[in-house]
C-alpha cells in the first residue's frame, strides 16, 4: 500500500468514526470532515466544521507514523502513537485525537 492510499484510509476512518460519535450523542451539531496538509517532513490531518479548524494529529512522510501535535509542529518528544501502515490504524487515536503518553 503506498503512502497517498494509507492516508486516505486513515482519514476515512477517522471521519466514519468521528460522524458516528456525533450522530449518536451530537445530533444537532455540525459534522467534521479531515484533510491533510503537507509539510517538509510530516502532513498535518485537520479537523473542520466549517467553523473551526484544529489539528487532529500529524503523519511522518517518511515511515507513516502517528504523531500527537500542536497546530505548528509535532510536540516533542516525537513518539509514534500509532502508525497509518498498521492492520488498525486507529489503535492510537481517539475521537478527539492522539492518545497521551502513560
């Protein structure tokens, strides 16, 4: 599977699981969509409702990697949560966005 085709299978399961949230305990409140937007070395995934934008997580290029991020960058220390290669792609992330460190 090539990187373009492992970010879109990302990204859609993400929106089918974030949508599912929303219509289950947020009926009346606008529906999310995520896209990417390339950097230098790592993609950021973006959620937006049309009104508000923020980052859901950030992608290595180079290895397919999950990384928790701020809006500029990834934060530090750059620990995979994940990986968008792997069998669930979303063992990492949350409805919300990456998991923390325990």
């Amino acid at each position: 599977m090539n990187y373009e085709t492992a970010v879109q299978r990302f990204l859609d399961l993400v929106t089918v699981r974030k949508r599912a949230d929303m219509e289950a305990n947020y009926p009346s409140l606008r529906k999310p969509s995520y896209y990417t937007t390339r950097g230098k070395h790592y993609d950021r995934v973006v959620q937006d409702d049309g009104v508000h934008r923020s980052c859901y997580c950030f992608i290595d290029i180079a290895t397919g990697d999950i990384l928790k991020g701020s809006w500029k960058q990834p934060v530090k220390p750059k620990v995979a949560r994940g990986n968008i290669y792997a069998a669930d792609p979303l063992a990492g992330t949350t409805i919300y966005g990456t998991v923390y460190l325990r």
